[in-house]
C-alpha cells in the first residue's frame, strides 16, 4: 500500500538512494558489454517497478555486480553467435533478459521464495568471491586505458584471421543461394574482390574486441597492456579509488563514488585531458524493442533457458538477502513470493527497454533506510531520480572516462569478495572448502552458471551422503525371546528411509536370524519415506512375509496412506498387523508384550 504519511522521509531516502546508484548503474552498464546507458535504464525502471510490486517495502533494486557479471557473460557469448553485431544479437539478448524476469515472476506465485534458505552458504561464499575476483580482472585493461581495438600489433596479429572469417562469410552466403560450385566460382572472386583492405581492418578490430572478453581474454592481454600503459588513465582510475575510500572519512553524506565520478570527471574536462569515454548516452526516453515480441523466435531463445533460469535463481539470492538486511533494520517482515514477482515484473519491463537485469541492492537499500524511507515510495522515487537524470543529463554522462568507471568497479569487486568465508576456509570441513573452492574457480574460470548448478549437485550429494551415513547407524535390530519362547526380532528405523540408505537397511534385514516367528519394525521414528525407500520397504516385506509374522508399529497416518496406495496395506501385510504402539501389540494367544519387556 503506496502512502503520503512518510513522503518527507521517502522523499530524500529515495533521492539518496539514487544518487548512490547513479555511478554504479552507469558502472555495471558499462561492465555488461551494452553501454553505460543499459544500466541506467536498468536502474531506472527496476527500482521504480520492484518497489511498486515488490514485498519488502524499503527495498533499492537495480543492476547488481553478480547479476552484471552474469549477464556481461550470456551478452558476451551471444555476440559471438552474431559475429558481434550488437544490433542483429540484442533481441535475442533482451528475449533471455525478459525470460529470466518471467523466471522470477513464476517462482513467485508458485510461492517458492522461502525455499532461499536452502542455497547452501559455501555455494554462495565462493560464487560471490568468484564474482569480485573476475571484476577485478577484467578493470584491469580498461584501468590502464588499454584496449587491444586500438592496438596495432594486435590488429595486425588479427589479419590473416580476419581474411579468412570474410571469406567464409562469402561462402557461406553462396551456399543458401547454391552458387557453391565450380561453375560459379568467379562470382566468389568477384565478392571477394569487394572486400577494401579498410573492411578487412575493421573485421581484425571486432576479432581483437571479442578475444579480449571475460577473465582469460583480459589475462590473454596482459602482456600487450604492460606495454601500452597509459599514465593519464591509470592515474584517473586510481584518483578514483582513493576518493572512495578516503572520502567517507571526511563525511558520509554525500556518496563518494558521486563524489569520484563527478570530481575525477569534471577536472579531466576542465583540463583537456586526452583520455577514453564511455559510451555516448542519448538523451530522452529509451526506446521500447516491441521486436522482441513481433520477431520472437522460440528456437533461437531455448539454449538459454537454463542460463535464464540461473540468472533468475541469482537475482532471487540478491533480493532477498537484501530484503532480510532490510528486515533486520526496519523490525519488519518482508513477503518474498511478493518480492519476487516484483523483482520479475521490473526485470520484464527493464529489458522491452534495453535495461540490464538487476536485483535488491544492499548498499542503495541501507542508504534508503538511514536517510529516512519506509515505504515502497521511497524506492519509486529513487526511479523517478534516475529518469530524470538519463532524460536531462545523457550527453553530459557520456563525458565520464572509462577509467574512473573502471576505479569504481575494481571498489566494487574488492567489495564483493567474501572475505569472511575465505578467512574461514581452513577451519571448515574438507566437503565445505572443496565446495566453495570449486565453485569459485568454475566461477572465475569457466561459466557462472555451470559453476552454480554444480555447486548446488555438489553440496546435494554431500547432504546425502552424510544424512545416508547417519542414519544407517541409526538402523537397528534387536532379538529377544518372549514370553511364550518364541523369537522375536525387533528392527528400529530412525530418521529417513531414502535411496541413500535403502543398501545399508538391507544389509540390516540380512542378518535377521532365520528361527525368528516374529518380527516387528518400529517406524515410530520414521519422519521420511521416498518411493525407492517404499520399493525397498515392499522387496522387504515379500521377502518376509513368506515365512515369518510381521508386525509394523508407529506407523504415521500419511505413510499409511501411502502404503495403502501402494497396496502393501493389505496386500503384504494385515491391517490388524499395524498397530499404533507396542500396548496393542499381541503375539500368539494375544499375549501383551510390554516396551520394557522388548527392551530387556
């Protein structure tokens, strides 16, 4: 419910709040490959929508690092898939955006978003640290002012490649219009005869643009960057460190990453200062990319739909942490299915726009809180800021060096890194440290989002593992004589009975003595039972059946139910064989057999 009761306090905890996110939206649109503006419109129309839909009322949405960080790799390997045409491979990129936003739209009505508590923090510890690590390697050429597009000894290395990516170009083009043969061969000649060595440049530049990609691209270029530093931008990147990190001291009420971009920025104009821009920043209202529905192409957009699902978990994971750091200060209690159709609907509405996706941002959402936002006016607000600012301000942005951009990023990875979980790494469990490790090495150095689900199969099977090993001890069998002579093998189930343990359960029944009249299971502790526990629980009882009486003691109503279902109530074993406790237990002439007497 939108109310004018805390509009004094949403007002300037949303303009705080905006002004923080302004350098890092700008930041986090430039990282993604899309240009600084993609962040603003990101910015702009998830902030404004999250908070209008969303469940926590004081939440600040907008591109993340971990969310930007992913969606720079799923821009990055679709570009490839156009030759790095930006404009052929941006619907196609915005259909996968506008998919994830879809994602997190259903996980919200299937109220799924309290299942959040069940990502394990190893998964989350080395994914985060692995999303600091790769920002931090991939400043480190734009830092320098380094970009291999402008590197001769690059471009000239790219040449021979370049050649021939054109003319397979060519040939590719004649084999659709089946003039690939011998007959037709002088109409190659002539296409490749049109190639200007200007095309050919060009071609070697966009080849030298797409290897400098991601962490080993960046590394790949190490080597060029060192001897090609530029001392102009290196010194604006590292100005712009130390203001972030210095500045706060001397007040906190003006952001210092603000402070940075604005202060480094206007002092390289004002100076003349030879340096590199961001990308140009047009004013006025974004443009809506009614293409993506017009053109939607099923075929082209179904390879990413576990990379969108993954980016929808990732943006799922940020919102609602930042929402339980919302709770915790406010003493309030957010709606996290609410939340994240919120998160979906701003993330939908973000890419018909060219916005890259986001999430609930810590930072931005504490800022909003300590400036004076209660409610969700507050986060519209912070919106509205920043339309303003891209509507009024665009070309005046695109005066920002790459470099400062680039300070601010290496801040925000820094900041990223969970240093916590690191410090910890030789105090956890060898299952713990292998997990996070893993995840933070597949993270930096393969696929985000492999690195996530295999971090997730990883730490399941661990789980199981444990919880099999467990409760296996905890399977045991008892034999007594009772009171009529007769033997009786008492066999207790505590805890699950899974296909993790069916083999070791099995292994318990083996050594039933074979003279056993009775035997009895005690599944008064029995609290799960899967279908490969049921099936082991029917081989069992066929098994037995044959030649011993069985009884079954405790059975909870639900897992009787099901039994029924299965038909192994009363088709193995006999209604009047499953009793509620050991009182109503009789063997043989109705001979009471007491818990103290199984026990002896």
């Amino acid at each position: 419910m939108i109310t004018l009761k805390y509009f004094r306090g949403d007002f300037f905890g949303g303009l705080t709040a905006g002004i923080v996110a302004l350098p890092l939206a700008l930041a986090f649109g430039e990282q993604s490959g899309l240009g600084a503006s993609t962040g603003l419109y990101g910015a702009a129309f998830l902030a404004f929508f999250a908070a209008l839909f969303g469940g926590t009322a004081t939440q600040i949405s907008g591109p993340t690092a971990p969310m930007t960080v992913l969606s720079a790799t799923i821009i990055s390997g679709i570009l490839v898939t156009y030759d790095g045409n930006a404009a052929h491979a941006l619907p196609l990129i915005l259909s996968v955006f506008i998919l994830a936003g879809l994602f997190q739209i259903l996980l919200g009505a299937l109220k799924l978003g309290s299942y959040i508590q069940y990502i394990p923090q190893t998964v989350v510890s080395g994914f985060m640290s692995g999303i600091g690590i790769i920002i931090l390697i991939t400043q480190l050429l734009p830092a320098i002012g380094y970009n291999p597009v402008n590197d001769p000894e690059v471009i000239q290395e790219n040449l021979p490649m370049a050649e021939h990516i054109l003319l397979d170009k060519i040939l590719s083009v004649e084999e659709e219009q089946g003039l690939l043969v011998l007959e037709e061969f002088h109409e190659t000649v002539h296409q490749a005869q049109l190639i200007t060595p200007q095309v050919i440049q060009d071609e070697a530049k966009g080849l030298a643009g797409r290897q400098s990609k991601g962490v080993i691209g960046s590394l790949k270029f190490v080597p060029h960057a060192i001897k090609n530093i530029h001392p102009t931008e290196i010194t604006l990147c590292l100005t712009t460190i130390l203001i972030i990190y210095l500045f706060p001291r001397i007040t906190r009420l003006v952001p210092s990453a603000l402070v940075a971009v604005i202060g480094v920025s206007a002092t390289a104009v004002m100076m003349g200062i030879e340096y590199t821009p961001i990308t140009p920043i047009k004013a006025g209202f974004p443009s809506f990319h009614s293409e993506i529905i017009t053109e939607f192409d099923i075929t082209s957009v179904f390879p990413y739909v576990l990379t969108a699902f993954v980016l929808s978990l990732l943006g799922v994971i940020d919102s609602l942490l930042t929402s339980l750091v919302a709770d915790n200060l406010t003493k309030t209690q957010h709606d996290p299915n609410r939340e994240l159709i919120g998160q979906g609907i701003g993330n939908t509405i973000a890419a018909f726009f060219s916005g890259i996706p986001g999430a609930g941002a810590t930072i931005r959402t504490v800022v909003n809180i300590q400036a004076g936002g209660k409610t969700r006016l507050s986060g519209m607000i912070a919106g509205v800021f920043l339309f303003i600012i891209l509507i009024a301000l665009g070309p005046m942005a695109s005066k920002i060096p790459m470099a400062v951009l680039s300070g601010v990023l290496i801040t925000v990875g820094f900041g990223v890194i969970d240093y916590k979980g690191l410090r910890e790494l030789l105090l956890m469990r060898w299952s713990d440290k292998t997990i996070l490790l893993t995840v933070l090495l597949l993270t930096v150095f393969w696929q985000l989002v492999y690195a996530v689900v295999i971090g997730l199969i990883f730490a399941a099977f661990i789980f199981m593992k444990k919880i099999a090993d467990w409760s296996a001890d905890k399977f045991t069998l008892e034999t007594f004589v009772d009171l009529n002579g007769h033997t009786v093998a008492l066999n207790t189930i505590q805890g699950p009975l899974f296909f993790g343990n069916t083999q070791a359960f099995a292994k318990v029944i083996r050594t039933i003595p074979v003279d056993s009249k009775y035997i009895i299971f005690d599944l008064s502790q029995l609290f799960y039972l899967d279908h490969s526990g049921i099936y082991t629980l029917e081989e069992t009882l066929q098994h037995l059946t044959d030649s011993h009486e069985v009884y079954i003691v405790g059975l909870s109503a639900p897992l009787q139910r099901r039994l029924e279902k299965m038909n192994i109530i009363p088709h193995l074993i006999q209604p009047d064989h499953v009793v509620e406790n050991f009182e109503q237990l009789g063997i043989e002439q109705h001979t009471p057999i007491s818990k103290k007497h199984l026990q002896n």
